[in-house]
C-alpha cells in the first residue's frame, strides 16, 4: 500500500532536504563559502527509511519534525532578502506539504480504518 500521501510525504522530505543542503551551501549562504546552518538538513534523514516503508508511527513524528522548519522559514521569510526570502517561502510550503501529507497518512492508515469486517 503506497498511497498518494505517502508518496507526497516522501517527496516533500527529499526535496525539504536537498533545499536545506543547497540553500547553506550554495545558493545563499549567511557566511561566504557555505555555512553550518546546512546541518540543520540532518535530522530530515532520521524519518526516510520508515516513510519509504510506509510506517504510520513514522509518519506520526515526522509531522512534528516539519514544523520547525515551517518557523525557521517564516522567520527567515520576514527577516531576509532577495534570494533567501524566496527559499524562506519556498522551505515553508515544502514543509507545509510534508506535515499535511504525513498526518493524511497517519490517518488513512489508522487501524480503525483498515480493519477488514
């Protein structure tokens, strides 16, 4: 079973991921040369493997994992400029998408719903 809102779950969190990486590193940096804000990417690794196998509990705390990176780019959506204002809003809608589709998940997966009388 591999339902649309896994698949946008696992998409949202690849792609969260790699504008993490790019953003720090490459395309605006705080600090010339990349910065260690990159990091920050880290922690979107620990949920992969259990979203690629469709584990409800994974989606569970992964919905939450999404929400500081909804903060850290409306802060950084407010606060900065040019290129990283347009990441910033970027960052939120990715993790906006990655917690709704991991909580429809959770939900449709529930096993009150997937009991079979």
């Amino acid at each position: 079973m591999n339902p649309w809102p896994n698949r946008l779950a696992i998409g949202s969190l690849l792609t969260l991921l790699f504008l993490c990486l790019a953003w720090e590193l490459w395309l605006a940096p705080l600090r010339a040369g990349g910065s260690t804000l990159a990091l920050k990417g880290i922690p979107l690794l620990f949920p992969l493997f259990g979203l690629l196998r469709g584990t409800r509990y994974t989606h569970q705390w992964t919905s939450l994992l999404a929400l500081p990176y909804i903060a850290e780019g409306a802060v950084r959506a407010v606060l900065d400029t040019k290129l990283s204002q347009a990441l910033a809003f970027a960052e939120i809608a990715l993790a906006l998408a990655l917690f709704g589709s991991c909580l429809a998940y959770a939900r449709i997966s529930a096993p009150s719903r997937t009991r079979q009388s």
